[in-house]
C-alpha cells in the first residue's frame, strides 16, 4: 500500500481513481482493454462495470511487484486487479485509462 501512496502523488490525484475488481470479459475487437467488475468496497468511487483501456504508458505488474511489458501482462478474464486509473477523456463515465495495475493483488 505504501507503493501505492507514492505513485499517486505522482499522478493527478484530484482525478486519479483507486480500484480492485477482477476482469469480467475482455472488449471485443479491441486490444488492451477490458471491463472490469469493481469490487464492492469501491462502487461508491465507481460503476459495478467499467471499461479499462491500457497502452504503452501503463505502468504494470506481477504479484511479486515486477514491472511487465504489454506482451508479458497476460491480462485475461477472472484476473484480480488493483489498478490506478484516470477516467478517459474521449469516453463515458464509465471508461477509464489504467496508469497502474498490479496483477494477483
């Protein structure tokens, strides 16, 4: 958690939101991107469902806190999640960019 506190001083905090869920179904015809089923203690922060996309610029990594490529994240439906995110600014409020996710955590 200490992790935590110090990457997010380093993001917008004002906007960034904080989540654990698992990934209920990866987004059809789209790469990098999923809908997450946030877990009950953070649907005040958030909808039950969101979308998450990721990209190059997400910092991600493994239960042992290794940092992992995109190629290596293996991000598949069930996957336990926290995840730092910023709503995206094209999107819903329901669609978020991933600027963290701990795999397993």
């Amino acid at each position: 958690m200490g992790i935590l506190l110090g990457i997010s001083s380093l993001s917008t905090a004002s906007t960034s939101v904080h989540l654990l869920g698992f990934v209920e179904t990866l987004c059809a015809g789209e790469p990098n991107c999923f809908e997450l089923r946030v877990e009950k203690e953070y649907v005040a922060v958030a909808a039950k469902r969101i979308i998450v996309r990721f990209d190059r610029s997400t910092k991600i990594y493994d239960p042992e806190n290794y940092e992992l490529t995109l190629q290596q994240s293996n991000i598949i439906e069930g996957s336990h999640l926290r995840l730092l995110l910023n709503p995206d600014p094209g999107g819903t409020e329901h669609e978020y960019h991933a600027l963290f996710i701990w795999i397993g955590d």
